[in-house]
C-alpha cells in the first residue's frame, strides 16, 4: 500500500514532523561510534534539532553506520534495518563505507555499504567530527524535508538487487515476512 | 424435606459409580444432572426461611434430635455449592477422558454435595459433625486421587490436620450436650452465654477449630497449598472456591449463632473492637500477608492460585472479625466472588493442564494464539481477582476498605492494600508465562478445549461481568442474611453501594470506561494499519533467534522481590509440623526399642516388676 | 438528548486538552534535563512532532493481544482522567472514590503489561515484572496516606477531600500534614517512573523495557498515555495535598510547579536497583506514613 | 430352652473326634467345624430371650451351689459368648478357604479354643474361670506354632508368659479360698467385707496380673505383637476377636464382683490409659502390616479396659459395644490383610503398594474396617467413640478424652498410610493368586454398616450386661438366692 507514494499535503507534513524529529539508531559497527556521545551532549547537542536516540530498532528512523564493515557484522545490519520501520534513512560514516577505505583489500570487509542498504548520504572524515556530523543530519533533514530521502522507497523497489548483493556475501540470510 | 436435597446426591454418587464404570462420561453426567436438580429446587426455596425438619433417635440411652432448618446464610451456600458443581461436572465431562480414577472422582464428588449441603442445613452439632467427618473423608480419597507421589502426602497431612479438629469439635460439642442436654445452636448459645466467659470462649475456639482448618487460616493453613495444588485438575475449583468457604461458613455460625460475639462484648477492647476478635482479624491480615509472598514464588501455577487462595481468604475473615454491617457485607460479597473467580481462574487452568499435560509455568507459553477462550476466561478472571473496576473483585474489596477506613484499623489496612496491590503481581505472572510470550514447538499443534469445557467458563465470565456491573443482585440476598443474624443492613440499589465514606456506582464506571475504550480505539484505527509479524521476528540486538524456548522470560519471574522474602519463606510452617511428627516416630521408636525389645526374660520380669510396684503403691496408700 | 451530545463534547474536550497539556509539560521536561546539562535542548513543542511522526510512520504488531494492550492502556488513562477535578472542572469526581482512581490506573497499567507481554519480547516481560514490583513499592505508602486522609476528612471522594482544604492556602494538607506531603511527593516520582525510579524502561539495560517492540502509532498511543497519567498524578497530588483550585489556569501553574520540582529532583538521581527501590520505599516513605497515619487516627 | 452347657461339651466332643473324621475324608475337619460353631450360636439364640428376663444358673455335677461348679449365664455373659462364637463361625467360613499342614489337629485346637473361651465366659465359679483360661491359654500356644519357623518363637514366648500369669492367678485363688473357703464367685462377693483389706489388696493385685495377660494390659502384653503377627491368619482373627474377648469380660467379671472399690478400678484405668499410648506410639511407625494391627488392637484392649474401668454404667456400656466393634472390625482387618501378604508375598506395608486395583475384595475390605475403626459417621465405629468420648466426660475425666482423641488422630495416620498405599499408588510386585474370601467380608461388612446405621439392634443387651456387671449385689442375690 505505502509504495505508490500520493504525494499529497498529508505527506507532506509528515515529511515535515519527519524531519524535526529522528530517532537515531546508532549501530556501532566501526571506529565512528565514539563520535556520537560528544555530538549529543552538551557542547554539541544534536537533541535541539529534534534528534535524539532510540533504544530499538522499531522506534528508530535513522541508521548510522559509524565506520567500517565486517561481513559478520553486515549480516546484523541487515535485520537491524529490516526490523525499522517504513520512513527510514541509512547515514555512513566516513570512506570506509564509500568504498572500503583503508581497509581496501582486506578479505573480510564490506567495500561498498550501497550495494547492501540504500544509505542516504554519507559523512566524510575518517570519522568525522560532531560538527561533521551535525552539519551531516541538518542536511539530511533538509532532504526528509523536501521528500528526497527516499532510500527506503529504493531498497522496496528493487529488494532483488540487494537481496542477491546480499545473499552473495552472506550466503543464506534470514527473512522476515 | 430437607433430607432429600442431602441424600439424593449421596444415593446418585452409588449409581454413579457403577455406570461410571462402563462408560467414562456417564458419571460427570449424573453429577452435572443432580447438581442442576439441586440448583433449581434449592432456588425455589429462596425465601421460606420457616422449613425446619427434625427427627429424633434415642441411641444407646441417649435422647439425641437432628435438626435441619433453612436460612437466607445456609440457603445462600447451598445454591453457591450447586452451581459450583454443575459447572465443574460439565467442565469434567469430557476433561476426564484420561483420568484413572474417573468414577472414584464422581462417587466422592456427588457424597461431597450432599454432605456439604447436610452441613450448611444442619442446626445442631451432631449432624454438622457427622456431615463434616463425612465431607472431610470422602475429600480425603479426592484429594490422593490426584497427582502421583505428592497428592497422597498432601491429603494424608490434610486429613491428619481436619480429623484431629474435628474430634476436638466433637469433644467441646458433647460437653456441651452433658450441660444443656441437646446438641441444638439455640439451647447451646443460652448455656454459652449464661455460662463464665473463660470456660465458653475457650470451648467457643475448640468448636471454631475445624471451621479454621477448613478456612486455611494462618496457623492451620499448610495443608492448602499441597492440597490444592496436587489434587485432580477439576476438583481444585470446588477444594478453593467451596470447601474453603465452609471453614468460612462455620466461623459466621460460631461468630453469631453461636454469639460469640456476645459473650466477648465485655472483654478488654483494642479501638472499640474486643480484643479476640481483633486477633482473628490479625489472624485474617497475617494470612493474606504471608498467602500473598508465598504465591509470588510459585513456579507450580495450581500452587500459585492454592496461595492466592489462603491470602483471599484472609480479606474475608478480616472482614467478619471487624464485626461491622460494612465489614460483614464485604466480606459476604468478597466470599460470593471469590467463589466465582478463583473457580474460573482454576477451570481455566484446568483446560490448560487438560492441553498441555503440565503445570509448570515455564514449561509453556504463548497459549494465547491456540486456546484464546481460556485466555478470555482467564483474563476476565485475574482482572476480577486484583480487584480492578469494572469486575465484580473491586466491589467486594473496595467495601472491605470502606469497612477499615470507617473503624481506623491501619494495620489490618496495611495488609489488605499489600494483599491487593500484590495480587496484580502473582495474578500477571501465570497470564505472562502461560499465556503471553513465546509459543513452544511442542505446543505448535493445541487445540481450543472442547465446547462442554467452554460451556462453564463462558458463563463464569458473565457472571464475574454481570456481578461487576450490578451488584445489587448479591446485595439484597447479603442483607437478608445480615437481617437473620441481627447486624444491620447497608442500603444500596441496583448498580451502587452506599459505603461509610463515599458511594459506588458500577454502572456510571463501566460507562466511562467504555466510553474511553471507544476514543482510544478510534484513534488507533484512524493511524495507518500495521503489519503482522510472526512472534520469532522480536528485537534481539541484531541476533535473529530461531528456537522459542530460550526467547521466554518465565522463570523466576519475580526474582528481585522474591530475594527480599527468601529466609521468611524459607522457614515455612510446614518444618515446625515435620519435626513435630519426626519426634512422635522417634518417641514411637525409642519406647519400643526399650520396652518390647523381644527379650523373652525381660517381659517375664515386668509381670513381677508390675506386682511389685502396686503392691508398694496400695499399700501407701 | 442535548445532554448527551454536550457530555460527549466535554468528554473529548477534556480528552484532547490533557493529551495537549501533558505532552507540552514532557517538553518542558526534556528542556529542565538539558538546561541542567548545560545544553539547549530539544523546542518545548518536540513531543508533539514525536507523537505526530509517530503516527504517520508504519507499524508492526504482534497479534491480537498487542494491539488490544495498546488500546486498553490509553481507554484506561482516558476513563480515570474523569474521576479527578481538574480546577474548576469537577467532572465526575463527586461519585469516584480515591481509591478508585488508584484501580483504575491499574486497569491501564494492566493493558500495557498484557499488550507488551504479548509481544513474546524477553525485554518486555522483564520491564513489566520490574514495572509491577515498584507499583508494589510506591502503593503501599500512597494507600496508607490515603487512608490517613479519608479517615480524617470521613470522605473519600477526591472532590470532597479538595473541598475539605478550602479557605486560606494555610489549611491545604502540605501545611497541615507536611511530612505526608513529602511522602506523597516521593511516590510520585516513582508513579511517574521518573528518573531515579525508571529501572522498567531502562534503555541501556532491556531496551526501553515493554516499549521494546512498539513503533509508529503503538508508540505514539504509549506517549499519550503516558502523558495523560502524568496529569492524572500531579492532578491527584495537586488536589490533595495544594488544596485543588478555583479555574484550570491556577490549576495548571500549580501542576506545573510540583511537575518542574519533581523533574529537577529526579534529574539529580542515578537508577535505583528494582529491590533497592522497593526497600527504598518501604523504608522510609512507609515509615514516615504509618508514623503520620498513627497520628491522624489516636 | 437348650441346655447351655452344650456349648462347651459338643465343641469339645468334635474336637477329640477330630482325627477320625481325617480319616474319613480330607474336606471333613473344615465343615465340622462350621457346623460346631453354626450349632454353638444355634442354642445361644434359642435361650436369647429367655436369658433376657433373668440370668439362667446351671449346677454341674449336682451338687449345690457353694461345693458345686456353677454356670451363671447372664445377659453379659451371653453377649461375649455371642461375640466368641460368632467370631469363631466367621473365622471357620474363612477356613474353608485356607488350608494347612496337619489341619485335622487345627481344627481341633480351634474348637478347643472356642469352647473354652466360652466357658470362661460363662463360668460363676472361680477356679472353673482358671481351667478354661488354661484350656485356652493351651490351645493358643500350640495354635499360634502352626505358621513355621518364627512363630515358634512368638508362641514359646506367649507360653511362657501366660504360664507365669496362670502361677498369679493360682496364688490369688488360694489366698481368696483360704479367706472365704468357697470358689463361687458370689459366694467369695457377698463375704468380701470380712477379709481383712491388706490381703484383699494382695489378691486382688494377684488376679489382675493373672488375667491381665489375657486382657493385653500394659506390661503383660508384649506377646501380643509376635503372635498376632507370626500366627497363622485365622489363629490372630480368633485371639483377637473372640479370646481377648474373653480375656476382658475375665478381669471384669472379677474386678467388677470381688473388687468394686474404685481404688482397684483406678489402677485399670490407669494401666489401660498407657497400654492406649503406647500401643498407638509404636503402631505409628511399624513397617510389617499384621504387626500394625497387632499393636492397634493391643490399644484398642487399653482403650476397652480404661473405659470399663471408669465404673459409670455409661462407661461400662461405651465399653462392651467398642469391644463388639472392635471385635467385628478387627476380624475382617486380619482377612483381608492376610489376603493381600498372602498376594504381595510379604508382610512389609510398602510392598502392599497398589493392590488396591487388583485384590478388590480384600483391599474395600481393609478399607471398610479401618474407616470403622477411625470413627467414620455411619459406620460402627462411629457411635461407640461417641459414647467412649461422652461418658468419660461425664465421669469428668477431661485428661483421658484428650489422651483418647489423641490415640484417635494417631491412629488415623498410621492406618490411611495404609489405604493410600493400597489404592493411590502404582503396582510394585506381581499378584499371587490367594482365596476367595468374599462371603466373610460380605457378612462383616453388613454387621458393620448394620451396627453403624442403626444400632437399636445391639442396645438393648448392652444395657441390661452393663447393668448386671455394676451392680453386683443382684448377681449375689439370684446366684445365692436361689440356693
């Protein structure tokens, strides 16, 4: 039902509500994670702009992928974003996530996140600093805002692309309905 | 007249023994079909309060009469017991498929009705002895009827504990008789009152003896526990929702019949209230306290309830010892619910115990999606028992409340609030572990317990509904029997209580209530319509789980609160017995092994030592 | 007939105005917390925006139970609101008793349990084991202050308990019973599961305990609920211990007044162990009640 | 109106015949002594209404009365011999079934038995009260060797303490002959206040040790167990029913005539009252099942001679009816706890496990008379604990009710042990094929549902024995009236 997008008012405001206020789910898979906590605290405080963090996936809207990637970890990824639910945005931290970074050649790490999850953007900086990071989601809000973050739409559309991308990887991966 | 609502059910328990025999149904059958007679033809009686009937015996020199009378108190049991055992009968029709001893059950089950009745009619101490010993023996075989090893030391400390009540009964009661020269209450009361208070309250206690066993009040209450909880899965409902209540039943004839109040009048008062009565109140606090914590531990979920039980029988004493109109009428009220939700909780578990062969909680779960009418039933049945509005359990507890707030009792307050506000936890934990949470592999395949089984449960839940929102109906039937005993009565209507302090109106909150269930819903349906997962597919930190078994939080469910209470529970009543009975066979062995050794020469002496010794002794004489 | 349509009319109205009231004094809230972190805070209007995103987003559900919990939770919190005089709206407080609003925030306690539980989350079931056992805590002294109160007023009515403090602010209860005051502060914290009391929807522990597996509109509908309790509690605390109010605007200054003390006090405490707090509670806020209760009644 | 004395001679006359009928047939033994025991309550009944008014006397061998050997049967008098015989014809339908080694000479000991029981009970004259103890005391020694190895023991031992009884009770008939210088039992009452009290109190003790063993009294009783447990089913079912029986009406009988005073009685009480205790005690934790009922019997005797011993005419009635009960009951417990170790094969309790479902008979049986025994309403049991409890009370005797109630509760525990065992629990063992007893647990049953429902049957003969045994002065008055 929620794939033939009607791109009436009412999806706007919720497009609008969507941007002030993001629930932030951050998977720390890589170095980026130690990033977060100065960005929410009190010198940086990502909360005035509506951003706070969620506990579950469920109530999360935003996945940060802080860093590198190992297969194993790629395979939790997965049904962390599967178990998020509908307006949902996937952010990488850093090139690790671009294309591998400096772990380019190394045999048990993802090289490039996209071919997995749609990620909406990314953050330069080999972890990049809060106000990176800061400057990163106010972005990303702009873009919620006028309706272009749709990597959830994308990763609906076409499931195949990522599912094969994954399952080559992985080998089997669990599904849910 | 009288006599055949007695013996009807003892003569139809014979013929359902041998027609049990050939055909497993035909029992429960003739049960369900005489408790419906009982029912119909003791609700006709409602109202002739004049019916006596008395036939006398000379036996061995004795002149002895057994009177049988009705009364709104008496008429009010025996129609609580005959429904009770209709909705069980029907219950076990088909729940006894795989029962071994299927026709020792309806035997002893049918001799139980009649004698219960017999006991509830009876107006002089001998037929209630009799009644009772008989009632006490036949729920003896019930009760090792059940399971394997336990059931049979759980009724052999049970019948033990009852037996040695009972002959103190009969002692005190034919004491009685050599004064007064006949076993009737009247005749007693006068002596009893006319007598010196120390001597008739102690007899009064001897005499209140057995009715506390059967109550399960705190110092004879260890029996319950096993008892309840190790009996057939059908009869439990009756052990709790009924055979407590006669304990209960008892006490009320020694508190008034008897005026035991009367005679304590004088005695020194705590707060206006004599000082014994307001130990049986103590008594009725420290059983609801001491139920309460032992039930949160349970991890057998038919103990579970036993407990539960124990601590709601508790409210009820409290609520007769404080000897007030508000506190009689909530306790007569909280007597009628509890019947009727601890009998729903237990046929509920039966169905479950009938499905899944166990009893421990954490062996299930997840019961929901296979058995959701015993969910129902259940759940309908915990709200009543936690006292939650719109059922029939707050009404009762909320005038108990009213009673102590009205006399200022802050201890025996303390314990009923702690009774209530614990009974949300140890009601949640069965519906959490057996119903909610994980459904195991192995219960994949559960049906819904047959129709005759749903029969009862569904119409417990209308009652526990209907009594929730009109409570007028139990009102008028409890004044009448406030009326008989000469305390006055509390003025109510159809659908509201008028309490010491404040009104209650049913009516107006189950309007409110539905009205807020109707916003909430609407807003719910206006959001967008969500999508159903599979229960496996939960929020493990990223692991995707696969075996249900290690997904469901059942044991230990209240670990936290149980460490506050591990040594008070730990200690446990039931030592103090065991040793006592320890030390009889020690004693038992010793005296054998010096007396009766077997040594020929030694008996051989005793002759001559016994010669001697009286010889010294008359000739001291 | 006109009767009806207008009861309906301030049914809802009070409905929606609660909601409105109890989710601006949650932002006030989360902008108190920063302020005293030292940083600016998430706007006052941000639940709002929560809830409404909230309810645009798409949900899971886990069967019936899930949602009936859901629903029942918010019914529930809906039909107590009715039985408290908020200011000059007395609603139905006349017939209620005190004790009768206690049960009722059961009922709603009882349907979130039973919605969350349904889920078949471990997380869950430990949340609201957690979250029974300190009602356990909290109850038994707000019962015996309650009882201490009816007694001395011979009404249980929250109505007649507000009006028994009429006149000079002297008489309100703070004043006359000011330990008891203190007492009934405390338990309100922890019925609010505030900070110091929040060990059943601790994030780090059990993943925001029963609310583990509620997203979009479930999510949404436990927001308002809370809220909504949030008012019912300081609405209680308010009427029995500051002695109600004449119109809703004093009211609603005198809610927000104990709601940013009760907010500062709990932002200073780390969480309670779920025994400690239960020992906590029957240590001293029982004590200092059964003390006062004794008090009232010799 | 028959003559009485029948009674003793044709069991005697049948029993020393005994071996001729062997030798006629192998069946023969069995039947005769049904019929003897058939015959024997044959000519009770006829004289039933007749003793009923006033006692019969019967002078033996011509003579009159202070030479002559006297039989004073009186209403008491008659309901023991109604109790022997009726046990021993119980018994003997239970014999047909059974079959032992030598049973030509077992039937001859168990008429022997049955006669002189009897003749205790009806003898008036004392030193003919001490030969039929002797002949019982005799039969019962060599009866109870009849079951193998170890009941040698148990009846070496019985034979030696019951030889050291008869050596009391001889001494004390000859102090009372040399003081009264006749044997009549009323002539010996009506004399009492001439002998001089030290030697009354020497005698008196002399007789309680004589016929206290008969009695199972305190310390005299500790052959009881080994007996019962080690002899042959029938032979405990007729020592327990029928001889100790006998052995009570004995000590009554010369309690209640020569000794009135209640100085005498009280040491009775007092013997009974711990002989109740600890029988019960040590009953509690036997692990073998005959020796269980052994010990609860021995108790039950403490119970029966307490009560007597209180002296009301209450009491004495209370008494004599437990004594029917206990008599009815404990028979058809010795059947049916034979029937089950005869098919577990062993006498230990736990082995009985579950053989309930199979052995029904013996099992409803056990469970019928243990129900009785514990005071079940509508059972015998029930009334007599009834008049037990009320009379003691009357005689304000408020420590005895307890300690009676007491070995009530106690007995419940050990005999439902038992019950729960034989019906609750799975089967251990394989089942041996055992007799039929159905007829004489039938028969039992119905006396016990009889008696308990409606006991009008027994009360009136009840009262006029209590009545006779009080006051002693009419038994002198019709036994030397009629001079």
């Amino acid at each position: 039902m929620n794939n033939n997008f009607v791109k009436g008012s009412w999806q706007e405001i919720l497009d609008w509500a969507q941007n002030k206020s993001i629930n932030m789910l951050h998977y720390c898979t890589g170095c980026g994670a130690i990033e977060l906590p100065p960005t929410m605290t009190s010198r940086y405080d990502m909360s005035r702009f509506g951003i706070g963090p969620a506990a579950t996936p469920r109530q999360a809207d935003l996945l940060l992928v802080t860093g590198y990637l190992s297969t194993k970890t790629l395979r939790r990824l997965i049904y962390t974003y599967e178990q998020m639910q509908a307006p949902k945005f996937v952010v990488g931290f850093g090139s690790c996530t671009i294309n591998g970074g400096m772990y380019w050649d190394s045999y048990n790490t993802i090289k490039q996140l996209d071919k997995y999850l749609p990620v909406e953007m990314y953050i330069a900086g080999c972890m990049p600093r809060p106000e990176a990071i800061l400057d990163g989601l106010l972005k990303l809000k702009k873009m919620i805002a006028d309706g272009e973050a749709d990597g959830y739409q994308r990763y609906q559309d076409n499931l195949e692309y990522y599912h094969q991308n994954q399952e080559a990887v992985l080998g089997e991966v669990q599904r849910t309905q | 007249m009288l006599t055949n609502y007695i013996f009807i059910p003892i003569a139809a328990a014979f013929i359902a023994y041998i027609l049990n025999k050939r055909n497993r149904k035909a029992g429960a059958v003739i049960t369900a079909l005489v408790s419906a007679y009982l029912l119909l033809s003791l609700t006709a009686l409602y109202g002739r309060w004049d019916i006596t009937q008395s036939f006398n015996l000379s036996l061995m020199g004795y002149k002895i009469d057994f009177l049988l009378a009705v009364n709104p108190l008496s008429w009010l049991f025996a129609v609580m017991t005959a429904a009770i055992s209709i909705l069980i009968a029907l219950f076990s029709i088909n729940s006894q498929e795989n029962f071994k001893f299927s026709s020792v059950f309806n035997l002893n089950f049918l001799i139980i009705i009649g004698s219960m009745i017999g006991i509830v009619f009876a107006r002089d101490f001998l037929t209630l002895f009799i009644f009772w010993e008989l009632m006490t023996w036949t729920s003896f075989y019930l009760i090792s009827a059940g399971k394997k090893k336990m059931a049979g030391r759980a009724a052999y400390r049970y019948i033990i504990l009852s037996a040695g009540a009972a002959y103190a009964f009969l002692m005190a009661a034919i004491f009685i008789f050599q004064q007064t020269g006949s076993f009737a209450f009247d005749s007693a009361a006068e002596f009893l009152v006319a007598n010196s208070p120390a001597q008739s309250i102690m007899l009064l206690l001897v005499i209140s003896l057995p009715f506390i066993v059967k109550a399960g009040i705190f110092p004879l209450h260890i029996w319950v526990k096993d008892a309840h909880g190790n009996a057939p899965k059908e009869f439990s409902p009756f052990l709790s929702g009924m055979m407590l209540k006669i304990g209960i039943y008892g006490m009320i004839v020694v508190f008034y019949q008897l005026s035991f109040f009367k005679i304590i009048e004088n005695t020194i008062a705590y707060r206006g209230l004599p000082l014994l009565s307001y130990l049986f109140a103590l008594l009725g606090a420290v059983t609801i306290i001491t139920g309460t914590i032992l039930a949160i531990r349970q991890e057998d979920m038919k103990k579970l309830v036993a407990y539960s039980s124990i601590s709601q029988m508790g409210y009820i004493i409290i609520g007769i010892a404080i000897a007030t109109p508000l506190g009689f009428s909530g306790s007569m009220l909280h007597l009628m619910n509890h019947l009727i939700f601890k009998s729903t909780i237990f046929l509920a578990l039966a169905a479950v115990i009938y499905r899944t062969g166990t009893t421990k909680m954490y062996e299930m779960g997840g019961l929901i999606f296979r058995m959701p009418l015993t969910f129902a039933a259940y759940l309908t049945a915990i709200i009543a028992l936690a006292g939650i509005p719109p059922t029939n359990g707050f009404i009762s507890k909320w005038v108990i409340y009213q009673a102590l707030i009205e006399k200022g009792y802050l201890f025996l307050a303390i314990a009923a609030f702690f009774g209530s506000i614990a009974s949300f936890m140890y009601v949640f934990k069965p519906l959490s572990t057996v119903f909610l949470g994980q459904l195991k592999p192995q219960h994949q395949n559960i049906k819904e317990v047959p129709l005759l089984m749903k029969i009862p449960m569904l119409i417990l839940i209308l009652v526990i509904v209907l009594f929730g929102v009109f409570p007028g109906i139990q009102m008028n039937i409890i004044n009448q029997i406030s009326g008989y005993l000469g305390i006055e009565t509390v003025n109510y209507t159809l659908y509201s209580i008028q309490g010491a302090n404040g009104a209650w109106n049913s009516l107006l909150i189950f309007n409110i209530f539905s009205a807020g269930f109707i916003i909430a819903l609407l807003l719910f349906s206006f959001a967008k319509k969500s999508k159903l997962v599979g229960l496996l597919d939960t929020y493990s930190s990223g692991e995707y789980i696969t075996d249900a078994e290690s997904y469901h939080y059942a044991y230990q469910y209240y670990r936290p609160f149980d460490r506050l209470f591990d040594n008070l529970a730990a200690k446990s009543l039931t030592d103090f017995y065991e040793t006592l009975t320890k030390n009889l066979v020690r004693s038992g062995e010793g005296l054998r092994r010096a007396l009766a050794a077997g040594k020929l020469q030694n008996y051989a002496l005793y002759s001559v030592l016994l010669f001697v010794i009286l010889a010294a002794v008359g000739w001291i004489i | 007939m006109i009767d009806i349509i207008y009861r309906i009319g301030h049914f809802v109205l009070i409905t929606v105005f609660s909601m409105a009231l109890g989710l601006l004094f949650m932002g006030i809230a989360r902008k108190i917390v920063a302020r005293i972190q030292k940083r600016y805070g998430p706007p006052v209007y941000q639940p709002y925006l929560d809830v409404l995103k909230l309810f645009g987003k798409d949900a899971i559900t886990h069967g019936f139970i899930f949602d009936f919990g859901a629903i029942m939770a918010l019914g529930g919190v809906i039909a107590t609101l009715f039985f408290i005089p908020l200011g000059s709206w007395q609603l139905y407080s006349m017939e209620g008793t005190v004790i009768l609003v206690i049960y009722l925030l059961a009922i709603a306690s009882l349907g979130m349990a039973m919605g969350t539980v349904g889920s078949g989350n471990p997380q869950a079931s430990v949340g609201i084991s957690r979250a029974l056992m300190q009602m356990l805590g909290y109850e038994l002294p707000y019962l015996v202050i309650l009882f201490a109160l009816i007694y001395r007023y011979q009404t249980s009515s929250v109505w007649g308990l507000m009006q028994a403090q009429a006149g000079s602010f002297l008489n309100w209860n703070l004043f006359a019973y000011p330990l008891m005051a203190a007492v009934a502060f405390v338990v309100l914290i922890g019925m609010m599961g505030k900070k110091p009391f929040d060990s059943m929807i601790a994030p780090s522990e059990i993943g925001s305990g029963p609310v583990v597996e509620s997203g979009g509109k479930y999510l949404g509908m436990l927001l308002l609920q809370k809220s909504i309790t949030i008012i019912i509690e300081l609405a209680l605390y308010v009427n029995l211990f500051l002695g109600g109010a004449e119109n809703i605007l004093i009211f609603t200054f005198k809610m927000l007044i104990v709601w940013v003390l009760a907010t500062m006090f709990g932002s200073l405490f780390p969480r309670f162990r779920i025994e400690d707090g239960i020992k906590f509670f029957w240590k001293w806020p029982l004590g200092i009640a059964i003390l006062q209760a004794i008090y009232i009644i010799t | 109106m028959v003559n009485l004395t029948l009674i003793i001679a044709i069991p005697l006359l049948m029993s020393f015949t005994m071996p001729i009928f062997k030798m006629l047939n192998q069946k023969l033994p069995k039947v005769i002594a049904l019929l003897t025991t058939a015959f024997n309550l044959l000519v009770l009944t006829a004289n039933f209404s007749q003793i009923m008014d006033s006692a019969i006397i019967i002078e033996l061998g011509g003579w009159q009365a202070p030479l002559a050997i006297n039989l004073y049967v009186g209403p008491l008098a008659l309901l023991a011999a109604f109790l022997i015989n009726g046990s021993a014809f119980i018994l003997s339908i239970y014999n047909l079934t059974q079959d032992y080694k030598f049973d030509d000479k077992f039937y001859l000991l168990f008429l022997m038995i049955t006669a002189g029981a009897s003749g205790m009970v009806m003898t008036g004259d004392l030193f003919n009260l001490f030969v039929f103890i002797e002949i019982t005391s005799i039969a019962a020694y060599s009866l109870t060797a009849f079951a193998g190895r170890d009941s040698y023991e148990a009846s070496f031992k019985y034979l030696v303490i019951g030889g050291i009884g008869s050596v009391f009770m001889l001494l004390g008939i000859g102090f009372t002959y040399s003081a009264v210088g006749s044997l009549n039992l009323a002539e010996i009452a009506a004399s009492a206040g001439l002998i001089n009290p030290l030697l009354l109190q020497i005698t008196a003790l002399l007789f309680l040790i004589g016929v206290g063993i008969e009695a199972e009294l305190f310390p005299l009783n500790f052959w009881v167990p080994d007996l019962y447990t080690e002899a042959p089913t029938a032979v405990s079912g007729i020592m327990s029913g029928a001889v100790s029986a006998a052995g009570i009406y004995a000590l009554a009988r010369i309690f209640f005539t020569l000794f009135p005073a209640q100085s005498f009685l009280n040491y009775l009480l007092y013997l009974g009252a711990i002989t109740l205790i600890l029988g019960e005690l040590i009953a509690y934790q036997q692990k073998n099942i005959k020796r269980m009922l052994a010990y609860s019997s021995l108790a039950q005797m403490g119970l029966i001679v307490a009560v007597i011993s209180l002296g009301t005419e209450g009491a004495v009635r209370a008494g004599l009816f437990q004594l029917v009960n206990h008599s009815i009951l404990k028979i058809l417990l010795f059947i049916s706890a034979g029937v089950l170790i005869s098919a577990a094969g062993s006498k230990n309790i736990d082995d009985l496990a579950g053989l309930g479902s199979k052995k029904k008979t013996a099992a409803f049986g056990f469970t019928i008379a243990a129900m009785g025994i514990l005071g079940v309403p509508f059972l015998n049991g029930f009334i007599s604990k009834f008049m037990i409890i009320s009379s003691s009370l009357n005689a304000d005797q408020f420590l005895l009710t307890v300690l009676i109630l007491l070995a009530a509760v106690i007995e419940i525990a050990y005999y439902l042990k038992v019950v729960q065992k034989l019906y609750f629990e799975d089967l251990k063992i394989e089942v041996k094929k055992t007799a039929v007893i159905t007829i004489p647990v039938v028969l039992l049953t119905l006396m016990i549902f009889g008696l308990g429902i409606y006991p009008q049957l027994i009360a009136d003969p009840l009262e006029k024995a209590a009545a006779e045994l009080i006051n002693n002065g009419s038994y002198i008055m019709t036994v030397l009236g009629g001079m």
